[in-house]
C-alpha cells in the first residue's frame, strides 16, 4: 500500500478509501480528510479489518486523536474490523495535497485557499503580498496575525468590505 493519496483501484481498498473520505476534518468541518489531502492510503484486509494511512497537516496537530477516533467509527460502522489508522510523517503534508474541490469548499466558507504551490525550499516560509478576500474578493487585505485559529492560517482582514477572515497558509 503506497501512501500517495490516489483512491486505489481494487474495488475492496477503493470501499475503504470511499468510507475514509466521509470523515470530516474536525477543525474546519466542511472539508473531508480527502478534501484537505491527509488521507494518503487505504486498504481492506483478509480478516475483514481495514487500514488508513493518513498525514497530519503538521506533526502537532491536534485533531489527528480525533479523526483517528471518527476514522475508526465511520469503519467500523460498515462492519470493518478490526481498523488500524497509521500516520504517517514523510513525505510532510503540502497544501498541494489539497483537492480543487476542497479550496472551492473553503472560499465557500469563508476561508481564503492557499494560493499558488508550495515550492521545496529551505528558510523561512514567505506569505504572499496579495491575499484575496473570500467575501468580496479584493485584493486590498492586510495580514493581522501570523497564526489565525489554528497553526495553518494567517488572520487577514479586507480593506474594502472590512471583514476578517482566515488565510490558509501555502504549506
């Protein structure tokens, strides 16, 4: 099982995967772990049990507990046991991983995506001058915090409509 991120094709492991990609990140709650890009693997196994393989958005995240823990329930409701979630640290997650889908689904909500890709680099990470306002979208933001709710976004908040608004950092 390689933890690249791509629904597998064996109908048994693509069930799995399918059923991981139900749960919900619990910090941002309209992205599923497929949307965000942590879910990395999944399998079924010969005794009817199944494997997870997800990345944490960084290795300090709190929710990891809890998406273990909702991962393990939403499994064992379909009648896989038993579940075992492995998390893996190599590769680190990159806001690459994160589907199309899953940035529409965060402007929706009002959380502005990363934009653009994160390079492979050593040094400090720059945050990009432009932030676009996912409620009006104008481009006349101002940085308030380096870390906003959680240790992913930046706080920012629009010149034009006034509204703060959380920045997905480009990861």
């Amino acid at each position: 099982m390689d933890p690249n991120g791509i629904r597998p094709s064996a109908p048994a492991d693509a069930e799995v995967w399918d059923i991981a990609a139900t749960v919900n990140d619990p910090e941002i709650p309209v992205l599923s772990i497929a949307d965000l890009g942590i879910l990395r693997a999944a399998a079924s196994t010969e005794d009817g049990g199944a494997i997870v393989v997800i990345t944490p958005t960084y290795s300090g995240c709190p929710a990891m507990d809890t998406i273990t823990e909702d991962l393990t329930a939403a499994l064992h409701a379909k009648g896989y046991a038993p579940v075992q979630v492995q998390t893996v640290l190599k590769p680190a997650w990159t806001t690459d991983w994160m589907t199309e889908e899953g940035k529409r689904k965060l402007r929706e909500y009002g959380i502005t995506p990363p934009s653009g890709s994160a390079p492979v680099r050593n040094g400090p990470i720059s945050v990009g001058l432009s932030v676009k306002c996912p409620r009006c979208d104008s481009l006349q933001t101002k940085e308030l915090a380096r870390f906003g709710s959680t240790a992913c976004k930046a706080l920012y908040q629009c010149r034009s409509c006034l509204e703060p608004f959380d920045y997905f950092k480009v990861l």
